[in-house]
C-alpha cells in the first residue's frame, strides 16, 4: 500500500507531464500502473510503435551549416560531367589527386623534398601554384625554399626581371631563394651597389649564373669591384660567366673595365654607354688579357628576346608581378585630390617608369663597344647573316670570303667539333 500511495503521489505531482504508460514488475510478473485509479493492473500492455524524436522535432543537415569554402572543398572530391541525355552525372577523384591536393594545402609544413621523384614533385608544385601557396608572404617563401633546395634549376633556370624593380622588392627573399640559375636579366632595375641583390650574385648558389645582364642598374666601378671580388680572390662566384651586359651604367670608367678582367672564361662583353675616357686603350686591354675581340655589329647575345623566364615557377613570377601591378593601380577616391591641386593651381607629380627605350636610343648614338671571341663568332654561332670581318681584309673581297667562311663553317659542323665544342654549343 505504501508502494501504491508514492506511486500515485508521483503521478499526481507530475500529471502535467505527458508521461506515456508505466510499467512495473513485481514477483516475475509485468503489471502496468493505472493513473487514474493509481494502483497495478495486469492487463498485457498494447505495443505501439516506437518514435525516437516528438512530431515537431526537425533535423537539420550539418553541410548546410557549413561555409561556402568547406562546401567547395567538398565538391572537389568529385568530378561533374552531362551525359548524352543531358543527366548531371558525378564520379570521385582518385585518390592521387585527392591526396595530392591535400599536400597542396599543406605544402608549407612538408619538412624536406630530398630525393622524392621529379614528377610527382612537379605535379605538387603546380598544384601549389594554381592554388596560389607561393604568393603568401610568410608559407610561401618556405615553401619555395624546399622546392629549390631538392630540385634546383628545375625549379627556375632562367630569370628575367627587366623593368621589375617593384617586383624585387616585394619579392627579394623568394628571388634569392631561387638556385642554379643559368641566365639572370636584371636590366633597367636602378639597383645601385648596395643592393642586397647584387651581393647575392656572388654566393654559390648564384655560381651557375652563365648569363648576366645589369644593363642600367646604376653600376659604378665600387659595385664592379664587390661582384668581381669572390672571383678574383677565392676563385668563387661567377667564375663561369660566359656573357656579360654593362651597357649604359655611366659611372663605370676605366677603372672598372680593370676588373673584369678576370672573368677568363667570358665570351661576350658590352659595355656600350659607360664613362670610359680612352676608348681606345681599353679596346686593347680587353683584345690582349680576355680575347676578346670588338664587334663593329650588335651581336645577337645581347638581345632581350634570347633571356625569358623558364622552369616550374613561371607562373609563379607572372603571379608576383600580377599582384604588384593591381597594387599600384591608381584609386577611384583619389580623383578629389586632384580636383582639390587643380583649384589651389598646384600642379600634379606625375611619376613614371623608367623605361629602357630611352636608354636604347642613347646607347645606339654612342659608340657600340662589343666585344666576342673570334673562334665562337666564326665556328659556332654566326650572330649575323654576314660573318663578322677581321680588320685586314679588304672591302673588295668581303662577299668571296663570307661565301668561304659559310662553306667552312657547314663541313665544320659534322666534321670538326669535338666534345667541348657541342658542350659549349649546349650553354647557348
């Protein structure tokens, strides 16, 4: 009876709550309670059926939740095509390309890239690069670093940054990284010889360098003797120049000329629009220590065109210069400071780029001190459709010896050249 009275207390305490049946068992036997009466009944219960959530309970799915860039994360693990019906149909990824797009991601935390294969590494960095990893300031730099540690001129052989003065120093530290670099245009920068660039040139990650152009980088000879420095003394640095561009740097003089000289291996050399006072005496300098001879014809060695940017960070570069230039784009709000300098009768600043056009024309009116080696103008690359004279030939008997000097150089070709030769052929 005790049992019976709390029971019914419970029951009427809590007749608000919509409790459902209550069963209890007592003695091996199942007796369910009867609420109004508040005692045991013995009836068998009726089943009904089971629900696990109320009538006006609503679920929600936890994607919808989500932001847009997890969703686009999702869909990437599938690849939607039509079929003939015009049905959308969608197939997973493999698991290369969703492991590979995961590491891509997460390209910054890889520790080394040492001896893992080129082809897949090449697929990982464009898959970095497409997502834009090495543009991040920080991770993208580390990034490079192991990329150009493990794979070298792979990475970058050539690099061309003519009129790319912003993009150096927005990027100095992702240039230096870069290593094994065969060909380096820095033409038109205005570095000076301070820059932390030029120093740069004379570590041994930078003494693969076979082609150099500093074309009007506001060289003087205090620059000239820093970069030679490694190479005259230590026998380091860029010991294996082979062409060299000074062209239209003034403050070069003949002081200057006197340390390049030790660069024995060089086959080509302007210094076309330098301060140089005895012309004359350097040209024999040149001729006598070096070998080299002066050209009376611009050589094609210091055309622009032969020197482009190449290797897998290609876009990368494109990628730095991109975000420099929407940088300095100029400004909508802007425009009422210029009305507020046209009413108070100021005139604006207009700042330019320094453009190579009009260091060209200068060069073309100054005197063209070229200078190549006479065995590699004759026997290998011709820079000319007609071949480049020695000063004692006579002007009558120029077109009968260019037709000579063309038949010799084509049994040259499959007759002559030994192994040094096609390895010098190959640096070109």
């Amino acid at each position: 009876q005790s049992w019976s009275r709390g029971m019914s207390y419970c029951l009427h305490s809590e007749s608000h709550l919509d409790t459902g049946p209550i069963y209890v068992r007592e003695n091996g036997k199942l007796h369910v309670v009867n609420q109004g009466a508040g005692g045991l009944q013995d009836v068998t219960p009726k089943t009904r059926p089971f629900r696990l959530f109320s009538r006006s309970f609503s679920v929600e799915l936890c994607m919808n939740r989500e932001d847009d860039r997890a969703r686009r994360q999702r869909t990437d693990h599938f690849i939607f095509t039509y079929t003939k019906e015009g049905n959308l149909r969608y197939s997973a990824k493999s698991l290369f390309s969703l492991v590979l797009g995961y590491i891509s991601d997460n390209v910054d935390h890889i520790d080394s890239l040492i001896g893992f294969p080129e082809q897949i590494a090449e697929k990982l960095f464009s898959a970095a690069e497409a997502r834009q990893k090495f543009a991040e300031p920080v991770t993208g730099l580390r990034a490079l670093q192991k990329f150009t540690e493990a794979y070298g001129s792979l990475v970058l052989c050539s690099l061309c940054l003519r009129n790319r003065y912003l993009v150096i120093s927005e990027k100095l530290e992702e240039i230096k990284s870069f290593r094994e670099l065969t060909c380096l245009d820095l033409s038109c920068c205005k570095l000076g010889d301070e820059h932390e660039l030029l120093e740069h040139l004379t570590k041994e990650a930078l003494s693969s360098v076979k082609r150099l152009l500093l074309k009007d980088t506001s060289l003087s000879d205090v620059g000239l003797r820093r970069m030679t420095a490694p190479v005259r003394v230590l026998k380091q640095g860029l010991e294996n120049l082979l062409v060299l561009d000074l062209s239209c740097n003034p403050k070069i003089t003949d002081v200057g000329i006197g340390y390049l000289l030790s660069f024995k291996k060089l086959n080509c050399l302007d210094i076309s629009g330098t301060g140089l006072k005895d012309i004359d005496a350097v040209i024999k300098r040149i001729q006598m220590q070096i070998g080299l001879v002066h050209s009376k014809v611009p050589l094609k060695e210091f055309d622009h065109s032969n020197c482009k940017t190449e290797g897998w960070a290609e876009q990368t570069v494109l990628q730095w210069e991109q975000a420099v230039t929407e940088a300095i784009k100029p400004q909508d709000n802007l425009r009422s400071r210029t009305a507020a300098l046209r009413f108070y009768g100021k005139t604006r600043r207009i700042e330019e780029v320094v453009k190579c056009t009009l260091v060209e024309g200068e060069t073309k009116a100054s005197v063209n001190l070229q200078f190549y080696k006479e065995k590699v103008q004759n026997c290998h690359l011709p820079l000319k459709k007609e071949a480049v004279e020695s000063h004692e030939l006579k002007n009558n008997k120029k077109r009968a010896l260019a037709e000579q000097e063309r038949e010799r150089t084509s049994k040259q070709k499959h007759l002559c050249l030994t192994v040094e030769d096609w390895d010098l052929l190959n640096t070109y």
